[in-house]
C-alpha cells in the first residue's frame, strides 16, 4: 500500500477526556457527598442527556436534583461519579444522575434531552469524557439489576462504579465488549467497504466484529474481515481507539491490507453488498449522492478520512454532505 495512513494514530472523538476520574475517591462516602453538593451534575433520562438551547450539556445542580425528585416526574434515580476537574483553583465533583422519566410530560415543557450520538459533535474535551463515562455506566446499572451468582438484588456503591449484592455481599463490576474494525485496502490502496442490510441505502463502512473468547485482535481482525468480505488480510496497523457506549463496546481500530482484491464478495447474511473505492470514486459518489458515509463521530468514518486524506491531492472537505446513522 502506497499510503502513510496505516502507521499513523487517529484522533477520535469519543475517546477526547479532561476529568481526573479519581477512583481513590469512589470508597470515601463522606467525599462524595461533599463533592455532590457542591459538584455540577449532567441528568440521563431513558438514555439521553439533558442539554441547553445550544445542545451543550446542561449541569444541574445538587439543589436542582432535589427539585426534580418533588415533582414525581422521575424515577429516585442512580448517583454516578464521573471524577473532579480543577477549576478556579478548586476541585469540582462531576457526576450523573441517571434517572428515567415516569410522566410522559417529564420530557416537554421546554425541557430537550437528547443523545450522545445527536449532541456528540458539538461538545468540548471534558464533556465527551463525562458523556462517554455516564452513558456507559449508566447503560449497565439499568441492566444489572440483579446478581448474576444468585439473583438477588443488587445496590450501587462505590460511586456507581460496582454494584453489591444485597444478599451475600459479593461486588460485580461493568464490563466493556471489544470489538475490533478493520480499514481494508489493497495494494493500489483502494478500500473496500461494506454495507449491512439494517442500513440505509448507499450507507457503506468498515468491517467490524466482536472479539470472542481466546482470541487475540489481529486474528479478530483477520477473521472478521475473512467472513464479511472474502478476502485475506495481512499488514494489520493498529489505528487507535475509542468507547462505544452504545451500549457498551470499546472499538479497537485496524488499517489491512489485502493481496487478493479478486475474492471479496458479501457474506450475504450480514454484509449484502461489498464495493471497492478509489479516492476519486468515493468523491464523486459522495458529490453525487451515491454513498453515505458513518457519521463524524464514529470510528469508521476518522479511518475514512485518514486513509481519504493521506493523499495530498485530497481533503476531507470533498467527504462532507454524505453520512448517515443507523435508520
């Protein structure tokens, strides 16, 4: 492959944090409450954040939860702690209120949450790091309800970052899924990309896959690809990394290159459709409306855009005016 782009690390954007997530602090009870009533608050209500006229996180208050409590509007909610910032020379507690709404009414009268995946684009480093932080947190205790040994109840503690069991004691801890995605070139450094058969039409992207059990990430990498697309792979660079909460993933980044471009073919259960891209045909399909790329904050899309602009005669401007999420 003629490009750089492979040895090159990405920036992406959910993995952007500012927050000292102080876990020293997750075992002093009598800390955090300090912190709290003094710390600034983001309020998740059935997976989406509370935001303000210019979709920027809307801190709330410990005076401002209280509030909510009163109206019956929401549930008695989880505290979740997310870490301490520095700012004007003190440290400010930041943490989650993960509570989901019981009248329907809750979520109007002026009142917009929205989620991560609509707001992400426009927050700064320190509030992707507590979003990112919240909603995959958030996303566990909402299922983890239960103790997995016995199936008893389970409560929160250490600052939401575990859950004990009610009955015997026992600490269960949120897990991440990894799974890995793969930028595949060939040796005239086309890509190919794939399109699922969930996705819109013209929606293209990278192949991805979880990790299983005893596996190691090149030869996920390597596998995924091998199933989806048809071809082998080799040269696998590691890209970079980042959280997908969504609900709870971290995407492990690979750029591949393939020595046999003639063999891709959809798997025809996931992948229905594979297409080969030269800079200049993925240009003017987007120019033409022809293709919709992963959206900005996704990992797919900063590989794209790598490998895209990696070729000086190239900018990533020409990329813009075609993406889509899942419909």
């Amino acid at each position: 492959m003629k490009s750089g782009a492979a040895n090159t690390r990405l920036d992406l954007p959910l993995a952007r944090a500012a927050v000292d997530r102080a876990g020293e602090l997750r075992v002093n009870p009598d800390e955090l409450s300090k912190l709290w009533d003094a710390g600034r608050i983001l309020h998740l209500s059935s997976g989406k954040f509370l935001v303000g006229v210019d979709e920027q996180l809307n801190f709330l208050g410990a005076a401002d939860i209280d509030a909510l409590k009163l109206t019956g509007k929401f549930e008695s909610g989880e505290k979740l702690f997310l870490g301490i910032n520095q700012e004007s020379g003190r440290d400010i507690g930041y943490f989650a209120w993960c509570a989901d709404a019981i009248d329907v009414d809750a979520h109007e009268n002026n009142v917009e949450f929205q989620t991560l995946r609509s707001i992400g684009d426009h927050l700064s480093d320190l509030e992707m790091g507590l979003a990112v932080h919240a909603q995959a947190l958030s996303n566990w205790h909402h299922t983890h309800q239960r103790c997995s040994k016995c199936g008893s109840t389970t409560t929160a503690a250490n600052g939401g970052s575990l859950r004990k069991c009610d009955a015997e004691g026992s600490e269960l801890y949120p897990r991440t899924d990894p799974a890995i995605i793969v930028l595949v070139a060939d040796r005239t450094d086309r890509i190919l990309l794939g399109r699922q058969k969930v996705w819109p039409e013209n929606r293209f992207s990278c192949f991805a896959g979880f990790v299983e059990p005893g596996e190691s990430f090149e030869h996920c990498a390597a596998r995924e690809v091998g199933e989806e697309s048809g071809v082998s792979v080799s040269d696998i660079y590691y890209l970079g990394s980042q959280p997908w909460p969504f609900p709870a993933s971290i995407m492990i980044s690979f750029q591949a290159v393939t020595d046999n471009p003639e063999a891709a073919r959809p798997d025809g259960d996931e992948i229905e459709e594979i297409l080969w891209f030269s800079r200049e045909s993925m240009k003017n399909a987007i120019a033409e409306k022809n293709l919709l790329l992963p959206p900005a904050m996704s990992v797919a899309r900063k590989m794209i855009e790598a490998w895209f602009a990696s070729d000086q005669n190239f900018q990533v401007s020409d990329l813009v005016g075609g993406e889509s999420w899942r419909a």
